[in-house]
C-alpha cells in the first residue's frame, strides 16, 4: 500500500507587525452639582451654674426636657442628645453642668420658632442652617457622577480626533472619592444672638462634587 503524505506550510505573521499599537490616554473628570439644601438644623447648649452638682444638673434637666418637649411639636423634626456633663469651675468654685440638643429636619420656620423659644428660656443657640439630607446628597453624588462620566467620554473623543485616532473603550474606569468639599456641610453656623432677638437662616445652592479617572483605549 502506497501512504501519501501532504505538507501544508503555514506562513505566521507576528500580529504586533499587522496593527500598529494602541494608545493609552490617561484622564480624570469631576462634575459639581449644585442643589438647594432640604434639612434645617438648629443645635443647643442647656447650661447651668450652681453652688451644688444637683442645683446644676437639675437646672439643665428642665431646660434641656423643654427643648425635647416643644421639638417633638414640629413635623418631621429629628432629635440627637449629645454630651451631657457636670464639673467644676472658676473662683469662688462652682458646678457647671450642660448638655447638648440637635434637631432637625425639613420646616426651617417652625425650627426657628423653636430656636426662638429656646433663647427666650435661657437655652443656648451655638449653630443653626441649612444641610443636604443624605438622600438628596446621594442623588446629587448620582447626577455629578453621570455628567463626569459623559465629559470625559466626550475628552476621550475629541482627543483622540485630534491625534487622528479613535476611541476605541475605556481599559479602566474609577469612580471617587469626590474631591474634597470647601467648608462644612452646614451653610450657616453662628453663635447664639442676644436674648430677644430672633433667629433668622437663608438657604443657598450648596456644590456635590464628583470625580472620574480612566485609561482610554485609542486605536487608528
């Protein structure tokens, strides 16, 4: 029996000879968005001085159980105790006792007439204004996030049409940390004005920020 055999020759090409290779363009984006803050905060100091530690904290009781008392009166309002204490202080020595109250939430007048209240019983104001809720803060996050996403696909585009080139997709994408924000979430802080006079707050824009970094693939 007669075996025939066929050679078949493959010609390789290597393929980095066949395309030229692609090009990495590094980016980064941010994108604010400005949003009206919807939570009001108004934050109390009951103190008390007294010859005596009892004296002093029973005297902060009364203010601080009136604060919880008309706070619980306004719609939608949410109450934080904070630090409650007792020492002693100056010369001649006396007891000092206090305690701190946050409330807040989204009736801005009806916290001010609270405020208002508080001052006239002898309760400090030490801050009051206008925040973002985290719900509306984190829908802000949300939008700033798609709009440096859609700027800097549209950096990527227009780089690469300028280098003769197109995108071709993104090799790495990284969402965050927004850049860091200028001043405190509260737009409005002040200490305690003089008794008598009322409490007055004005609401601005506050900026969310967002940022975007990533490897775009260009290719001819």
């Amino acid at each position: 029996m007669r075996r025939c055999l066929f050679v078949v020759l493959f010609v390789l090409l290597p393929a980095a000879a066949s395309a030229a290779p692609a090009t990495m363009l590094h980016l980064t984006q941010s994108a604010t968005v400005l949003v009206k803050p919807d939570d009001f905060v108004v934050g109390f100091a009951a103190q008390a001085d007294a010859a005596d530690p009892a004296a002093a904290q029973s005297r902060v009781n009364v203010l601080a159980a009136a604060v919880l008392a008309e706070a619980a009166k306004v719609k939608g309002a949410q109450v934080d105790t904070g630090a409650y204490g007792v020492w002693r202080q100056g010369n001649p020595e006396i007891w000092h006792a206090s305690q701190t109250i946050t409330v807040h939430g989204p009736d801005a007048a009806a916290l001010l007439r609270l405020a208002g209240g508080a001052q006239a019983r002898g309760v400090t104001v030490q801050q009051l204004g206008w925040r973002l809720s985290r719900p509306a803060e984190q829908a802000a996050e949300e939008k700033a996030q798609v709009r440096a996403l859609a700027a800097l696909k549209a950096r990527a585009q227009q780089a690469a049409a300028v280098l003769g080139l197109h995108l071709a997709y993104f090799k790495e994408v990284t969402l965050g940390p927004p850049p860091a924000r200028p001043g405190p979430r509260v737009l409005m802080a002040m200490a305690a004005p003089a008794p008598g006079a009322a409490p007055v707050a004005a609401s601005g824009e506050q900026s969310v920020n967002q940022s975007v970094t990533a490897v775009a693939v260009l290719e001819p």
